[in-house]
C-alpha cells in the first residue's frame, strides 16, 4: 500500500512539475517565430506527449503482469521512473545542442517518462488491491489514489519554496533542473519498500491452477471482458473530465490580472488538494461499506446539480480577491473529486485475475487520454456558443462547469450497465 502510494504519488509529482514550471520552461524552450499563445501550447505539448504514452505503457507493463507476475514488473517501472527524472533533469540547452534538438530530447524524455508511468498504474494498483483484505479494499485504494493530490501539492510547494530561497533568475539557469532531479528521492524510497514484498497470492494461486491468459492484452478484447472495458473506459472518461475541469481550470479562474496573487493561488489550491488527499480515503472507506455503485451514482449526481455554483463561487471570490471564499470553494472543489477514492477497487474488481492489470491499466490510461486531451477542445468549443460567451464574458467558468457535468453524467451512465462490486471474490473471478 505504502509502495503505491509513493509510486503513484510520485506521478503526480512529475506531471505536476511540467505544470508548474510551465512558464519557465516556455522560457527556455522559446521559438523565436511563436507568440504568447503558440509558446504556451509548446509547452503544453511536453505534458500532452507523457499523457499519450500511458497507455502504451499500461498495454505493454500489464499484459506482462497479467502473464508473468505483478512484483518483478514493479521494480522496472519505478525504476524507469527514476532515470527519466534524471534524464529530464540533465537534457542539454538550446545553447548546447540547438533549440529543436534540445526541445526533441525533452519531448522523447516525456514521452518514455510517461510510458513507464502508464505500467506503474497498471500494475501497482492491482498488485495492491490483491494484496489488500477483502473488506478493506475500498479503503486501501482510497489511500493509494491519495498519493496523486498529495504529490501535485506538494510538487506545488517545493517549486514555490525553492524559487523564494534561490530566485527566478536561478530558477531559469539551474533550479528547473533541481525540481526534476527531486523527484528521485520518492522514487528510491519506493524501490526499497518493493525490494521485500512478495508476489500477489491471487495472481500466484492462478498461475498454479493454469489459469493465466496466454496474450492477456488481446484477451481483454473478446466477450465477456470486452464489456467490462467498456463500461470501464466510459466510467473513466466522464471522471476524467470531471477532474481535468477541475485540475486544468482551476488556475486560470483564481489567478491572473484583478485575481488572486502567486502566494494567495497557491495557499488556496493546496487546501484543495489537502481536501481531495483526505476525501479520496474517506470515500474509499465509505465505498467498503455501502458500496462502489449506489455511493458513485449519488457523487454523479451531487456534482451535477452544484457544478455550475461552484464554478460562479469561484469566480466570484477571484473578483473580489476574498481569500474566505476563495477557500470555501477549494474545499467544495476538492469534494468533487471524492469518487477516485474507489477507482483502485473499483477497477480491479471489474476484471478476472487473467486481465486484471492489463484491463485496469488500459482502461484507466487510454480514458486518461480522451478525458484529458478532449476537455480542452470541449470548453473551447463551448465558449464559442454565444449563449456561454454571453454569460461567461472573457472567462470560461460556464463552460468548464458544463464539462464537469457531462463528465458526471457519462460516469452515472456507465454505471447504470455496472454491477456492485463490493463483495466480489477477486479469486472466484480469476476464472
């Protein structure tokens, strides 16, 4: 459990550090011929590439696990991890190497980077839901999600502390560097941790029994474990516009010009990821005892109906720079996120033991990537309909809280078609 929570909450970590660093980056990386506009989306571009890779790596790390163990795999992954920090931290200049070949280094950096992570989900998540008490599933997943919201603040936090201590000047030379190599620290801790733990029981009984899928991936494409990715890619997908409406949009609404300053945005974001680290174990525990179905389709519907308040809550504090409000709203923003508290479980119990890691890695990554990638386009789109534009003026409050509610409802949707999952046996349904 400790091993996941670090290895998930170093991806957090790393993603968060792109996000973060975006400005200094579009200073380093600064092609001559792009405005404000095209710079951004370069750098936009190095988070895009580590997304599109996820599910490569969930394809490739969890048909392995699903053939030849979940522990060994587990290893690689977070070790990977840690070279491609050091790598991201040691990628030469512009002035080194030129500025197309620095920023090609970067990307493929990135891109391998987020290949890795894409098997540190797949496998890791599994690896701990079988290893966890049948009652207590909920809650160990609860806390293993929780590493994410906890590595991007505290990512958050270590990029603002350093640049106070050592200044942006510094910053632009040498301290990006220091804020990827950082990210080694967790990674040898969680290296550590796995060099003791033994293999899944459920995974090692089915091996002995022979039931263990000769191509799990291709597996995971035929009836009946086709429908169970379905169902599991259209749950993920309206989740992850829900949390990228929330991830994505909530800077661009509480900072800027007449807004909140640097220092006020970060306190006020960090109690909102303070707030999801504790709601994604409360939800967890709560899933153990009323269930991952009824308690998820009552969060859909609960963030359907104060969606667009929250969204006008929080440009409303922003305008009138009220740091109570402000904070009010982090902490029901943070609420809409509580349903990934029981998204380990929840994933793992949809699949038998044959495609477990495979179908939970690719179902989760490739939604990540719909999910992640389309909002944008998705709130353009909506803020070009002249019923948003009217109301929103130059903001894109509406229009995000409208992705947020479509995401709600596609989650509600694929769960309609779902079973409760709570008290399955994930031996029995290793057959």
């Amino acid at each position: 459990m400790w091993s996941q929570f670090l290895g998930f909450g170093m991806d957090a970590y790393d993603m968060a550090m792109v996000v973060v660093l975006a400005p200094l980056l579009s200073h380093i990386f600064a092609f001559p011929r792009l405005g404000p506009a095209g710079q951004f989306l370069m750098t936009a571009l190095l988070y895009s590439v580590t997304m599109a890779a996820r599910p490569l790596g969930a394809a490739f790390f969890g048909h392995y696990a699903d053939r030849t163990g979940r522990r060994l795999l587990l290893l690689f992954t977070i070790a990977g991890v840690g070279v491609l920090s050091a790598v991201c931290a040691a990628i030469p200049t512009p002035a080194q190497v030129g500025l197309t070949m620095a920023y090609a280094i970067f990307m493929a950096a990135r891109f391998v980077m987020g290949f890795f992570f894409g098997g540190e989900y797949a496998v890791g998540h599994t690896f701990a839901i079988e290893h966890a008490p049948a009652g207590s599933r909920g809650a160990v997943g609860g806390f293993v999600q929780s590493g994410f919201p906890l590595g991007y603040a505290f990512a958050s936090f270590v990029v603002l502390g350093t640049s106070l201590l050592i200044g942006e000047e510094a910053m632009q030379r040498y301290g990006w560097r220091l804020m990827f190599l950082s990210g080694i620290a967790p990674v040898l801790l969680a290296l550590y941790l796995r060099r003791s733990l033994v293999e899944s029981p459920i995974f090692t009984e089915a091996k002995e029994q022979g039931r263990v899928a000769k191509r799990p991936f291709l597996a995971l494409f035929k009836p009946p474990d086709l429908w169970a990715f379905l169902q599991v890619f259209l749950y993920m997908t309206g989740l992850f516009l829900t949390d990228y409406a929330v991830y994505q949009f909530l800077p661009n609404i509480l900072q800027g010009p007449g807004k909140f300053s640097m220092t006020r945005y970060t306190f006020i974001y960090g109690v909102a990821l303070l707030g999801a680290f504790l709601g994604y174990n409360l939800f967890g525990r709560l899933a153990d005892r009323w269930g991952r179905r009824r308690l998820t389709m009552w969060y859909c519907l609960y963030v359907a109906i104060l969606g667009v308040p929250l969204y006008k809550l929080l440009i409303y504090a922003a305008v009138t720079k009220s740091l109570a409000l402000g904070l009010a709203a982090a902490v029901l923003a943070a609420s809409f996120k509580l349903a990934w508290g029981a998204v380990p479980a929840y994933l793992s119990e949809r699949f038998p033991t044959r495609t477990r890691s495979v179908g939970v890695g690719f179902g989760y990554s490739a939604a990540a990537l719909v999910g992640g990638a389309g909002i944008t386009p998705l709130v353009g789109l909506l803020h070009s309909r002249q019923a948003f534009a009217v109301v929103e003026g130059g903001e894109l409050w509406l229009s995000a809280s409208a992705a947020l509610t479509l995401g709600a409802a596609l989650t509600w949707l694929s769960l309609f078609w779902s079973p409760e999952t709570k008290d399955v046996d994930l031996r029995a349904s290793a057959s």
